[in-house]
C-alpha cells in the first residue's frame, strides 16, 4: 500500500501582508491565477515568489465584484498555514472603506453631494487643509463643483478613501458605430467573447457608477477591437489618445477596416495634421506640447470644446503627468484605459483608478495563450561575461554610469548575430536603449534602424517592409516598445531597456504574441554579475506574475 502525503497549500500568508508562493508546488499556477485578481508581485527569485496585498490592489478587486470573504476565502484555499488575523482584518477592513464616499448627483447641474454616512469620517477630512477649499459641509457629507470632482478623487485616494463615483455622466453628441462580420479586407470578423467581456465590464447597464474604468489585457489580445466595441455601445463622439503616430494610424486602420463609419468621419490629431471629426484619434504628445516649461497647453482645448461622450486612453499606463490634470477637469463623460499592465514606474497607479477609472476587467495572459489567443512565448535570460577591458570603467563609474556600460557590454552583438543565424526563418526585433549600440548592431545585422529621430513616414515604410516580408529583421529603440503591430514578429532579442522597468519588458515581450503556428522566442542579454542583473530581476516580475518563466542561460564562460 503506498503511502500518500496530503498535498500542502503553495501559499504562506506572512503578518506583514505578504504571501510567499512555492513555485514548485503542483497547485501554485492555480495558485498565482487567484493571486493576481487582489495582490501584486514584488519578488520572483528561483523558489519562492513574494506578492503583497496593498490597499490599492485590494480596491481594485472590489471595484471588479470581489468581496472581502471572497477573497479571504481564496487565501485560505491555497494556504500552508492558518492565514494570521491581522491579515484578515486588513481585507476586511480595506475592502470597507470602498463605498463609505459616494459621489452622486447634486441639487443642480454644477454641483456634486459627496454622500458619507460616517460622521468621524466627515469630521476627518473637514479639518483637512488640502480639502477645505473644495469642499462645502452638509449633513452627511459635502457639496463640490463638479469642475472638482477628479481633484477630490485624486486627494481623497491619497488619504486610504477611495470614493465610488455615481454621478451621473453627460451624453456626448450621438454617433452610431456598428462593428462588421466581414472586414473591408474581405476577412470574416467576430469579436471574441473574452472582448465582448471586457466591453460590457466597462459600459456597466449605462447607469450611474458605470462607464468609466480600466481594461487589463495582454498584449496581441485585440485590446483595439475592445476599444471600438466600446465605442459602439456607448454610441457617441470619441476622441482616443494613443502613444505616438504609428499607434494612431493603426486605430484608424482598424477602425476604417472593422466598423462601418466612412473614413471622412474620422479624424487624425498629431503633429501632422488637426482634423475634429466624430472620431478623432490623437497622440499624448500633441497633447502635452507646450511652447515652453511654464507655456500654457494649447492643445488642451481639444478636450474641452469638442462634444465628446467617451475618451479611450491607450497604453493607460503611459499616461503623462500633464494629462493627469486635465483628466481631473474631464470626470463628466465616459473614461476607458487600455493596457497590458496597469505598473506604473512612477507609482501614480492610484491617479489611473480615480481619474481614468478602476480595473473593470483582467484576464491573465497564460489563460488566453492556452486557448490560442495568443502565442505561446519562452523566455530566455542570456547572461554574458564583463570584457576585461570594461571592467575598471565599471568598477569606478557611478550607478548610472555601470548600468550603461553593462548594458552596451560589446560582448552582446556576437550573442545577437548568432541568435538572428539560428532563428533564420523568423521575423526578429533587434530592441534596445542606447543608439550607438543600436546602430552597431543595425550595420553588422544589415538591418534598418527606428528610433526617436527616424521620420514617422519612414517608420511606417520599414514596419510595412516587415510585415510584406522583404525585410525579415529589424532594431527598434524604445519608439517600438508599445502600440505597434507586427503580426508576424516571432522573436524578440532584447540587448538593453529603461533600467528596471516592468511595463517595458511586458510591452517587449508583447510585439512577439500574435498569435502564430509555432511558439515565440523572448530574448533578453544581460551582462553577469552587474547591477543589470539587478534590473532585469525588477522587469521581469510583471511577466513572472504571469506565469511566464526566464530560462537562464551563460554565454561564453
């Protein structure tokens, strides 16, 4: 008779309100799948991985349906031991404090009543000076102007109070939108359920308290056709800010060839051209230009005096600071964001919830690749010896100074003329930071180069030169790490990022997810035993929460 051990939990749930999670353990992708839903990651070594509960993670959970029992109850399915009471109190006690500050509809159309039905509560913020300006007391709560009502989220988010936003929403002028089953292209087209999903998570029943909030989804998902689902429903004038006039040109692109607004009723809004139309897509750039540091925006007009009923905010997670202000003044209509991942390196998440809207809707990447929507990726780290040569500029230089000279370590472009031979059928992204290592290895691979300075018109060429197939490689800078599609890019090689950045290694590893006949290759070079060993640990914690694996591999000792 054999002897069977009963099966232990992957998770152990420590008083500081982090959680380990045993990577070996049979339950732990099970395991990570809940974790994601209310904890966020902080620490991916070999073994135990290290997440923790934070208010904000918390309150993003309740926004999307989950309640405090739910989630403990979670906790306690996968634990090892007895999760510690202060913990559960933690849930508890967090999770409540998401609705005790409801806004709602004030006695006229200028007006917001700020609903708090817990007295020490009201007397607390009362006597807070940042507040007292904006705030009027009334028997249970406070009137603002409705110009206020981003800025009292924003403060108020600060103090651990998260408000729950049932003020009505205007209606933007009318726009019929409906979405084809068969493309311009002549392709058969369908929105899939899990984006069906994630639009009606985001328009709600058109009540108060819906039609605002945040749209987590990988990379190559189709997070485009969530977008114009969206814009069907809501049925109005929408202006959609992306990153740059590559990703603008392909919203337009998608939504000339999927929905069955005439190309004339949609407008472009870059550098290039101003066009108002009832659909109008523009870059944050146009948007955040000003004629110097304490100018005036003159582009911020194009928020406020136009009939719009939705704003679509791709990339959220790039969102620039000046556009934060201007966010605030524009609560009174329907928000989206869009992203892959909602890190942000400057840890303003908390400015996305209130002013954009909370997470609605997330699905984790290893789900969607299961069922075919995207590619099946293996992760490769490729560790490479200092040069001798480097290693005394290396040793006296400052923190800034050895990551660069780590990152642009010479013994890279052989690492990487050798990957592109073994992967000579595939279409490669060459991507880095530094311009001279790009350039270098752009002449040795024979390939064309993009970067910040390369015009928009010749940009679009290479990208189209790319996916006909004439050119089968190309290096990138950071211009490509977002809002580009490649549908054949099989391999990324990675020879240097943006320090630790997490949202970059997801946006990176996103050119390759398309989905494909044959698995995608992830390749990131990394110099041994240099503070870039340290970064590349921080930037792959997003895709580590993801249930994505790095292979480590040492080159040349």
């Amino acid at each position: 008779m054999e002897n069977s051990q009963p099966e232990v939990g992957p998770l152990i749930v420590q008083g500081d309100n982090s959680i380990l999670l045993d990577v070996h353990n049979p339950q732990a992708e099970e395991a990570r799948a809940d974790l994601g839903l209310f904890a966020e990651l902080e620490k991916s070594p070999e073994h135990m991985h290290t997440y923790r509960i934070t208010p904000l993670s918390l309150w993003n959970a309740a926004s999307a349906g989950y309640t405090a029992n739910e989630i403990s109850e979670r906790i306690r399915k996968w634990s090892r031991f007895s999760m510690p009471e202060n913990v559960d109190y933690f849930i508890n006690d967090t999770i409540s404090r998401f609705g005790k500050l409801i806004l709602r509809e004030g006695k006229d159309s200028n007006t917001l009543e700020l609903h708090i039905t817990d007295p020490l509560i009201q007397a607390e913020l009362q006597e807070y000076n940042r507040l007292k300006k904006y705030l009027t007391p009334t028997e249970n709560g406070f009137l603002l102007d409705l110009v206020n009502r981003g800025t009292i989220k924003s403060e108020l988010i600060k103090l651990s109070y998260p408000v729950k936003d049932e003020a009505p929403l205007k209606e933007g002028a009318p726009l019929t939108v409906n979405l084809l089953t068969k493309t311009r292209d002549g392709y058969d087209f369908t929105v899939r359920g899990y984006q069906e999903e994630a639009a009606r998570a985001f328009y709600g029943n058109g009540q108060p308290g819906t039609g605002f909030g945040t749209i987590v989804l990988p990379c190559g998902s189709g997070k485009t056709i969530v977008g114009m689902r969206a814009i069907a429903l809501a049925g109005t004038y929408t202006l959609i800010l992306a990153p740059n006039t590559a990703a603008v040109h392909q919203w337009i692109d998608e939504i000339v060839d999927k929905t069955d607004l005439p190309r004339e009723q949609i407008g472009e809004y870059t550098g290039d051209k101003k066009e108002f139309r009832p659909i109008t897509v523009g870059t944050y750039q146009i948007l955040t230009w000003r004629p110097d540091k304490e100018g005036i925006f003159p582009h911020f007009n194009l928020f406020r005096n136009y009939p719009w009923g939705l704003i679509i905010y791709d990339e959220v997670h790039l969102l620039p600071a000046p556009i934060f202000r201007v966010t605030a003044e524009i609560q009174a209509i329907r928000r989206l964001g869009l992203t892959a991942t909602l890190v942000r390196e400057d840890g303003r998440e908390d400015e996305v919830f209130s002013l954009v809207g909370p997470k609605k809707y997330d699905v984790p990447w290893k789900e969607l690749e299961a069922k075919g929507w995207i590619a099946e990726a293996i992760c490769h780290e490729i560790r490479v010896p200092l040069p001798q040569a480097s290693s005394i500029p290396y040793a006296t230089a400052d923190k800034r100074g050895k990551y660069r000279i780590a990152a642009e370590n010479p013994g890279k472009d052989s690492i990487t003329l050798q990957l592109v031979q073994n992967h000579h059928e595939d279409h490669i992204l060459v991507i880095g930071q530094y311009i001279q290592q790009l350039t270098k290895v752009a002449k040795a691979l024979g390939a064309p180069l993009i970067t910040g300075k390369t015009p928009n018109k010749k940009r679009e060429e290479i990208y189209a030169a790319f996916r006909r197939g004439e050119e089968r490689v190309i290096v990138v800078s950071k211009v490509a790490n977002f809002a580009i599609d490649l549908p054949d890019a099989s391999v990324a090689i990675q020879i240097s990022g943006t320090f630790g950045s997490r949202q970059e290694e997801a946006q990176r590893l996103g050119r390759i997810l398309r989905p494909k006949e044959n698995n995608s290759y992830f390749y990131t070079i990394v110099t041994q035993h240099t503070v870039e060993e340290q970064f590349a640990m921080n930037r792959q914690k997003f895709l580590t929460e993801q249930g994505y694996k790095y292979h480590i591999d040492f080159w040349g000792n």
